[in-house]
C-alpha cells in the first residue's frame, strides 16, 4: 500500500522537505482499511489528515469498489490508489492527470486482457476512464492501438521468439542517459568483451537448437551497436546473423543511433547481412540542444545519414525524438518533426523525458538550474508532434511508459501503414519469449503451456559481465529449461 500510495504522491511531485516553516503542510497522515464486501466485491475506505501549521486539519474520506473481474489483491490496490488520486483532484484541485492511476510500464496489457474476455473497444475505453481515472485522450490513443496490434500478435506461435543484443557501449554519454552504457574502451578491452559475448552467443544458439525454436526478430541495441571499430562492428553482426537468421525472420533491427557513429563500411555490413529496419535517432534537430545534451552531430549529419541508409537500400528507417528537453519549447519541436516528417521515415517514436537518478542531467540539476520544460509545455510538445504524425499519415502501434517521465507522459512507436515493428510490439505486450544476449541483456521466457512470463538478467556492470558470465549463462539455461523442456 505504501508503494501506491508514493505513486500518487510522485505523480503530484509532492515531497517530503526542511524545516516545518519551509514546506505547505505539517504532516500529511493517510490510511487504507477493508470494509465489508459490498455485493461481493472488494470496498477500500481512505481516510487523509493534512494538518497546516496552524494546528488546523483537513480531512478527506474516499471509498471504492472493487470489480468482479478483477483479483482481489488487485482490486484493493487500484481502488485504495484511486481513492487517493481523487482526494488531490477533488479536494486539494490538483489537474486530473492524463494517464490517471494507471501507472504501469504496459498500459495496452490491461487492454489486450479485456479484448481477450470479450469486451468491445468502446466499452474498454469507459472503463479506462471509471476505473483508472484514464483521460478520454489516453484511453482512446491506446484502446485502437491494442486492437491494430492484434494481427501482429496472432502471427507469433509457442516456439517462435526474439533474439535481443546488448552491445553496451556509446562514442559519449548523453546528459540525460540512465542506460547501462560505457564509453567505448580500446581495442584490448573490446575484444576481451567480444570473447564473453561469443560464448554468451553460443550458449543462446545451443538452447534456440536444443529446443527447435524459430528465430522470428532479432534486435541489436544497445549503447549504440555502431560505436563499435568497423571491422568489429562487421564481426559482430556476422556472429549474430549466422547464428539466428533464417527463413523465419522477419525483422533484423539496427540501432545505429548517431551519425557521428556510421560510416559507409556499417552500412554496407547491414545491407549485406539482411537488416530491415535501423533506428537514426537524432532526438531533436535543433542544434543548441545537441550541443547541450554532448551529442557531437549536425542536425545535417542527421539528414546525410538517412539517405545514406535509403540509398543503400534498408527498407525500414526509424527516427527516435525525445519531448522534454532543456530550454526547449513546443516550437521547436515543430521545427523537429517539420525537418524529420519531410525525410518521409517509416517510423517515428517520441519519448517524453524521463530523468533518472543515473543520468547526469539528474546530478547537474541538483547543482544548478537547469531550464526544463513545464509539464504544461511538454504536453504542448506531444500535441505538436501527434499533430505532424497524423498529418503524415502514420498511426501509433505501440507504447510504454516510465516514471518521472515529463508531463506524465508515454514512449510511444508511430509508423506508415505497414510498417509496424514487430520486435517492439512483442517486447512491449510480452507474448513472445525474448532470449538476451551481451551486456545488460534481459531475457523473458513465456512458458508456452501457462503463458507466465519470467525473466533473468544479465548484469548491467560491463565488470561483472565479463568475469561473471558463466553464472549468468547458467540461470538463463535454467530458466528456459524450465519452459521448455516439457515440449521435447
């Protein structure tokens, strides 16, 4: 209950601070009880104290019922977060927040469970609304993306899965990253890296042959795959292909990031290996902001990078943006998404910030003042940029969300008609048993008779990696035998 209670708290920034003169309140007391069932569903009573420094108190009572379909620990959750959530929107005139309380990573999971017993798409969105507190906006956005998901999904089978590659290393480290990436070493440290990696490979490739499972994407990320020395680069991505590729696949996916990172070498490497789709992911095409987040590229290396990969012929390109970063307006990312959208991608994916206690931006902020964006002027920022992928013709297939992420906001994969992904659509609703390999890689096994989804991880120290990697190997091993061995 305390973990729910903190998401609200989190959602309406509301801190626990100094001295008893500094803050708004003196204390802020809550407790949630059961009460009696009520026609058989679960009923959650919260009561909240906000005592000022006068000595005076209000005090705030909410219920809530559960719902038949729900568990019975879930229902105590939701309607104990929601009973709170509305105290702040009701009582104290907090905005209604766009996603309401529903706060996990996998939103269109709840949908797809609901479209799975039946429900009709606009019944599915008035529930959003009553029971999460959903805006009309959001539920709308992610109830006809879960239904365009669905052909997608039905393609898979309980032996088809993913291949997820972790090359854990970047030219620099950008102000805002929280990812488990190193800058890139020297050759010597590369190829004690490339040494483990191998025997991480052939560990997967031993359990994909083992248990006759076909390989339908394969998904090379990172850090950013192409940081790496051409020739390494070109090694690595042949070990990858040879070991998966085949008749099944799909989709071979690139992350190549930054121009400052390709060179023609890494793109004829990618035509000839059969990639499908690479990520050029400029995050905004203004350059003060470059400068300030320490990429060290032109908005026109951006440009020239793109037609490179199109005039090689990668038939899938997607463009990463991020909403939300320093000093910048809703103007300017009009400018960005005008520069992009003319570039005619075939996938555009938005991020709204998210600043985690790992990012550098993090740290500097509690230095000195850094100038973010309102939430107000962020979600100014998603209209703008939903606004030009309508315009374009583009549709948004999936989504995910994160904490602390600017203007409550979502991560969220538009594309033309045809050009879904569908590695990120089965990452993101988790029916498809994903195998990591590298760096930081995640495995997640769905076991083909129970559809229970579990996960192992390799570690995110590239130290611990590389000396460790035999323990890892074997608690993936593990881990898929458990799921699959039954069907030998």
């Amino acid at each position: 209950m305390v973990k729910f209670t903190k998401e609200v708290l989190t959602l309406y920034k509301v801190e626990i601070t100094g001295p008893a003169e500094e803050t708004d309140y003196e204390q802020l007391s809550v407790v949630h009880r059961l009460l009696p069932d009520r026609d058989g569903q679960v009923c959650v009573q919260t009561y909240a104290w906000l005592f000022d420094h006068h000595g005076d108190v209000k005090v705030m009572v909410r219920e809530g019922v559960g719902t038949s379909d729900e568990r019975r620990s879930a229902a105590i959750h939701r309607v104990a977060k929601l009973n709170f959530y509305r105290m702040f929107t009701e009582e104290l005139g907090m905005e209604p927040a766009p996603w309401g309380v529903l706060h996990g990573v996998r939103p269109t999971k709840i949908v797809h469970r609901w479209i799975r017993e039946g429900m009709q798409e606009e019944a599915i969105v008035q529930r959003l609304m009553r029971d999460y507190a959903c805006s009309e906006e959001k539920a709308r956005l992610i109830v006809p993306m879960a239904f365009r998901q669905l052909p997608f999904l039905a393609q898979g089978a309980p032996d088809m899965v993913s291949i997820y590659v972790g090359i854990p290393f970047c030219l620099t480290r950008c102000l805002y990253c929280s990812f488990p990436a190193n800058i890139l070493p020297g050759e010597e440290k590369l190829r004690e890296f490339l040494t483990v990696f191998y025997k991480d490979l052939d560990a997967v490739k031993r359990n994909v042959a083992k248990y006759h499972l076909r390989v339908q994407n394969i998904y090379i990320g990172g850090g950013t795959p192409t940081s790496l020395p051409d020739d390494i680069f070109a090694e690595m991505l042949d070990s990858v292909y040879n070991a998966f590729y085949g008749p099944e696949c799909v989709e071979f996916t690139v992350e190549a990031g930054r121009p400052d990172s390709m060179t023609p070498a890494k793109i004829a490497a990618m035509a000839e290996h059969h990639v499908t789709r690479v990520s050029v992911n400029p995050q905004t095409m203004q350059q003060r902001t470059l400068h300030l987040i320490g990429r060290q590229h032109t908005p026109e290396q951006v440009v020239e990078m793109y037609h490179a990969l199109r005039e090689a012929g990668i038939p899938h390109i997607n463009m990463d943006l991020i909403l939300g970063l320093p000093g910048e307006t809703a103007a300017d990312v009009a400018d960005t998404m005008e520069r992009c959208v003319a570039l005619e991608p075939d996938d555009i994916t938005l991020h709204a910030l998210a600043i985690k206690r790992g990012s550098r931006l993090k740290l500097i902020m509690q230095e000195k003042h850094v100038d973010l964006p309102s939430d107000e002027e962020t979600r100014k920022m998603s209209e703008t940029a939903l606004g030009y992928i309508a315009r374009a013709g583009m549709h948004p297939y999936y989504l995910y969300r994160q904490g602390y992420m600017s203007g409550d906001l979502e991560n969220i994969g538009c594309c033309r008609p045809g050009a879904e992904g569908m590695y990120n659509i089965q990452i993101m609703e988790e029916h498809q048993t994903i195998l990591g390999i590298g760096g930081a890689a995640a495995t997640k096994v769905v076991d083909p008779e129970t559809t229970v989804m579990r996960s192992a991880f390799n570690a995110k120290d590239l130290r611990t990696y590389l000396s460790e990697i035999d323990t890892y190997i074997a608690k993936r091993d593990a881990l898929i035998a458990s799921a699959y061995d039954k069907t030998l």
